[in-house]
C-alpha cells in the first residue's frame, strides 16, 4: 500500500517544465526525495499537499484519487515546509494557540514535549529564532497531530550536525509501528539518506528512478580508468562522465555490464548516493548545474 | 548483542550483519530460541533503512538460522549450531571441489593449488 | 464552518497588535471632533483586513493558512466574513466611546442606525474591490494594491465624512429633498450587494485554481 502515489505529472512554468513524474510514497517507509536545485521536488511537494494542481496527472494520497479539494487529507499529514511559513511577528506561543484549533487530533502533550525536547523558548518571536528552530517548530506541530504521513521539504538545511543526527532517532521513532509514512527532500545528500528506504531521484523536471536504496547502490558503479578505454562505443555507456589528464571516472547504471566490458581493465568501484546524483547531473560534458 | 557496522568496509550493509549474526548464532553467544530485535528497531539502533535490516533478516532466515513468526519477530532456530556447521563445511566442501577441477583444468599440480591457497592466507592475514 | 470560524480567529489574532497602535489615533479623531464614525470604524476595519492580508503573503505564510485542513473556498469565505468581524469590532469600540464621553461629558461625534448602514455599505464596497485584486494578484501585487487601498479608503472615509457632517446627506438626500434619501440610500445599498455577490464568486474561482 502507498501513503501517496503521483502518475504521470506534468506541469510547466515559464522557465521550467515537469514532465512524466511517477512515484510513490511506500507506507511504513522513509522515501528521500532528492535532486539538484530547482529540479521540481518542492513543486512535486506542494502537489502532495493540493497547494500546486498539476496539468496533467493525478495524486493519489491513502488510496484514493484527489479529484476535488480534500482537505481531510491534510489533516493526516504533517508539513514542513523548506521556507518559514508561520507569521514573523508572533510569539511562537500565540502562533501554536492559532493553529492548534484546526487540528481535529491535536495532541497538547506531545507538542509540549516536542518543545522541550527541541528547546524551543515559546515567548520568542518566530523573527527572532535561528533558521534551524524554525525549522524544529515547524517539525513539533507536524508531529503533533496524528499526521500518518511526514513530509519534510529540504529538513536538513539550517540544522546543526547533532540535531540532524537526533532527528534519525526520531523519524526511526515514527516508523516503528509500521503505520506512518515519510518524505523528506533534499538537494544535498544528507545523513537521512542513512536511513531512507527509497530513493526518488528527479532531474530537470524528470524523474530518473524510483527504487530501494539498497537496489540504486547495488545497480550503479564507478569504472576509473585511462582514457585510452573512452571509444565512441564505450562513451554512450555512460550516465556521467569525468574526464581529466590522468584518466576518466564514469558512472554506469549495469553492473553486470560494466564488469563484463571493463573486467580487469578498469578500476570498478561502488559509488556513494552523493557520486550518482554528482554524475548523472553533470552529464557527459560540461559543468554541473547547481 | 553487538553488531558494528563499518560504512568503509565496501561490503554490504545488509552482509554485514547477515555475518556478524551468524557468528553470534555460531559462537553460541545467542542461543536457539533468543529473539532477535525487531527489524525495525534494529534498523533504528543502526540509523539504517528498514528495507536493509529486513534483507538481512531474509537472508538469516534463508540459511535456516532463524524464524520468524507473524507478529512476534524472529528467533534463532531452534537447530543444533553444530548441524549448521556441519553444513557451512559441506558448502565448502562443495566449493572446494569446484576450486580443485578449475585447477586440473588449468594444468595446476596439487602442490601447486594448496601454495596458491596458501598465498591468498597470507595476503589476507597481511591485511 | 469551524474551519472558518478558525480562520477569522487567525486573523483577528494576527492584527489585533497593529490596532493598538491605532487606538491613540482614534481617540484623537473622536474627542477632537475632526472625525467622524466614518473614519474611526470604517478606516481601522479595512486596515486590519488589508493587513491581515498582508501578514498572509509575507513569508509565504499563504502556504501556512494552505497546509491546515481547511478548503480554499473556506479560505475565500472567511476573509469576507472577516471585514463583518473587523467592522463589529470597530463599531463595538466607537460604542464605548460614545458611552464614555457621555459620562465624561465630552462633545463627540453622535452616530445613530443609518451611520452604521453606511459604515457596513462601504466596508462591504471596499472589501467586494479589493478581495479579488487579492485573490487574483498574490505576493507579487500586493504592495501596490495595499498602499493605493489605504490611501483610497483613507481619503474616502475622509471625504464622505465631511459631506456628511456638512450637508446632512443622510436626513435629505445628495440629489433630492427631504425623503429621497430613503431610495437613494436602498439603491446603493443593492447596487453594492449585488457587487458583494459577484466578488464572492470571482475570489472563490480566483483562489480555487491558484497555484501556492
């Protein structure tokens, strides 16, 4: 079963165009959305969340099809957004008082617990809080209303090594029942992608794959070798490529191939999730756009 | 129980706690019936992914070295650790078989086999 | 409804800070004799919508009022409700005057039913303009709108206030004697209901196809 599925997406914009985007949140999983800048995963996001009505296509979210507003839905998530959202001006004692109501489930306790645990200082004002506290508070009122499905826009950027490593424990936390399901984006590979279960790779408004991590890691692999082994044959093979004085470095999507062409010739190594997102972006030529 | 894993080791994540299990199971340090921490806490425990600890635990199951039961997790089998080694021996007798015909094969004399064996203990040692 | 009935909390939350920088101001409008329920009710309650409209497009704080389980209509709904709130509040707020000077024995500003009609007719007149442009316009807009509608609404009020205090408008009429202002005030008044209702519309089909 899915959390959320999305089925062929489109959307254009003046300087930037979605097109075919398919892939799903598995519930009970942890999915990390993840590509370079201004790929689409914030857009892909906000449609998760009917901010955004996608051309074409159509989101699914708990099994059934969003044909009109469900604003249900929304209840069962819990949204972090990768901007601040909430009023600059409040204390975040009185921002807390102005949502809670709306949350039919809203759990006083735990978002109280969340607050502490966070160290969140409730008579600040949302303009005085350091991006990384924001971003916490943003994270305790997502988690305090029963949500069964988390989705973090960009979660890690502004928050301190230690906190990133905590918030490991935490989202393992949400998942051990099984039941709840999360979506985290980001644009560097962070230390969620430690725990994330699938990866949804999109670049340039097109999805790239939609597998396990474990399956990404074990199809990809880094061939190094002298440029002498780079003919027009060899060259289409790759999904990246970078070539310097001293040699090459390729990334390949067939192992079993790569080791079949190269065998001993090459130097065949696994890649990080950091090196296929790195290769696959910059292409065969050129620089990489960030 | 300890399970260490290495992210620098180029092995899999999933293998390497398939063998650190093993090597409990093997050792007699987790006997038949001791549960096992549920997937989900494990992958927890070792901020890994979910899907990895459940591939492991698949694999573990597969050997015979443990059970699983719905609701309730999985346990060391209730086998003889020495009946399964006794099999692991077998397995490698098997490969052994195959390493040795590889070598007539290749024209290679007994001796000839047995040093290469020997240079591979030693390279691996030197490591 | 809950749902809007939260939302018009928000925003009534949101501004009610900005007020009390206003309160000064009004009371200086008041006991000075220079306003009149025209500025101190309508002016404050048209600012407090603009403003809470504001603090909206702020910070993305759309995608706040967005990500809580409440429809985009309900949305819509509740920011026409809201001037009805805010204008509540201001009329509340020019009663205690009144009461107060009455026992302070201070000469203000009197106000009676038909001051109040027109207050409402132009908060409503004011609002039906301006919610749309809102709706339609976003973030990037904003700024213009905003300060063209404070501005309006300022010299407006401001305006009609001294032709009202002046002429006696609302016993005798703009164009007749005595006794057309009965029509000519029903005339407006449905005239800017039925603008109230095209509004409506526009902003719910505005806002319901909004990408945020």
């Amino acid at each position: 079963m899915n959390a959320a599925t999305l089925e062929g997406i489109w959307k254009s914009y003046d300087s930037f165009k979605m097109e075919d985007v398919n892939f799903s949140i598995r519930k009970g999983y942890i999915t990390g959305l993840i590509g370079p800048n201004g790929a689409g995963k914030s857009t892909l996001i906000r449609m998760i969340m009917q901010m955004v009505k996608p051309d074409q296509g159509h989101v699914e979210l708990f099994g059934s099809k969003l044909e009109h507003e469900a604003t249900g839905m929304r209840e069962r998530i819990g949204y972090v957004s990768d901007e601040n959202v909430f009023y600059d001006h409040l204390t975040l004692k009185r921002m807390t008082n102005i949502l809670a109501p709306f949350y039919r489930n809203w759990e006083a306790d735990t978002f109280r617990d969340y607050l502490e645990r966070f160290e969140l200082p409730e008579n600040k004002k949302i303009k005085d809080l350091s991006k990384g506290m924001k971003m916490k508070f943003s994270l305790a009122v997502a988690l305090s209303h029963s949500a069964e499905l988390l989705i973090m826009d960009e979660p890690t950027a502004g928050l301190d090594p230690v906190f990133r490593r905590e918030l490991l424990d935490l989202l393992a936390d949400q998942l051990q029942d099984e039941q709840r399901s999360i979506l985290f984006s980001s644009h560097i590979t962070s230390d969620l992608d430690r725990i994330a279960d699938y990866i949804v790779f999109v670049n340039q408004g097109k999805l790239i794959f939609d597998e396990t991590k474990d399956e990404v890691l074990e199809r990809h692999v880094l061939v190094k070798g002298g440029k002498e082994l780079l003919d027009p044959d060899i060259r289409p093979l790759f999904a990246g490529l970078r070539e310097s004085g001293v040699g090459f470095e390729g990334l390949m999507t067939d192992r079993t191939r790569a080791e079949r062409i190269f065998g001993s010739l090459a130097l065949i190594e696994q890649p990080t999730l950091e090196e296929i997102v790195y290769f696959t972006v910059k292409g065969k030529g050129g620089f990489v756009r960030v | 129980m300890n399970i260490l894993i290495s992210n620098s080791s180029g092995e899999p994540i999933y293998a390497q706690i398939v063998a650190q299990i093993r090597q409990l199971i093997f050792s007699g340090e987790l006997e038949p019936g001791a549960s096992l921490p549920s997937i989900r806490q494990l992958a927890k425990d070792l901020q890994i992914s979910v899907i990895t600890t459940k591939r492991a635990y698949e694999e573990l199951e597969r050997e015979g070295l443990t059970e699983s039961m719905v609701g309730r997790g999985s346990f060391v089998a209730g086998v003889n650790p020495e009946f399964l080694r006794e099999r692991r021996l077998k397995a490698l007798e098997q490969m052994l078989n195959e390493a040795m015909i590889e070598a007539k094969a290749l024209g290679l004399s007994q001796q000839e086999l047995t040093e290469y064996l020997t240079t591979l203990y030693e390279e691996e040692n030197r490591e | 409804m809950y749902s809007v009935a939260h939302l018009i909390r928000k925003d009534i939350l949101l501004v009610y800070r900005y007020v009390l920088i206003v309160i000064p101001f009004l009371l200086y409008m008041a006991w000075s004799e220079t306003g009149t329920l025209l500025v101190y009710v309508a002016f404050p309650a048209v600012v407090m919508l603009v403003t809470s409209c504001t603090l909206d497009m702020q910070n993305n704080s759309q995608r706040f009022t967005a990500s809580l389980p409440v429809s985009r209509s309900q949305i819509v709904w509740s920011k026409y409700f809201s001037i009805l709130a805010f204008t509540l509040i201001g009329l509340a707020f020019a009663g205690v005057l009144q009461l107060l000077s009455m026992m302070l024995n201070v000469e203000t500003v009197a106000f009676g039913l038909p001051e109040v009609g027109m207050v409402l007719m132009l908060n409503l007149l004011v609002t039906s303009i301006f919610l749309p442009l809102y709706f339609w316009l976003g973030p990037k807009g904003m700024q213009i709108v905003r300060t063209v509608f404070i501005m309006l609404i300022a010299i407006g009020s401001a305006v009609v206030g001294t032709i009202l205090k002046d002429y006696d408008v609302m016993r005798h009429g703009i164009f007749g004697g005595a006794g057309s202002a009965g029509i000519e005030l029903a005339i407006v008044a449905i005239a800017i209901l039925i603008l109230l209702c095209l509004s409506i519309l526009l902003s719910l089909k505005l806002h319901a196809r909004q990408d945020i």
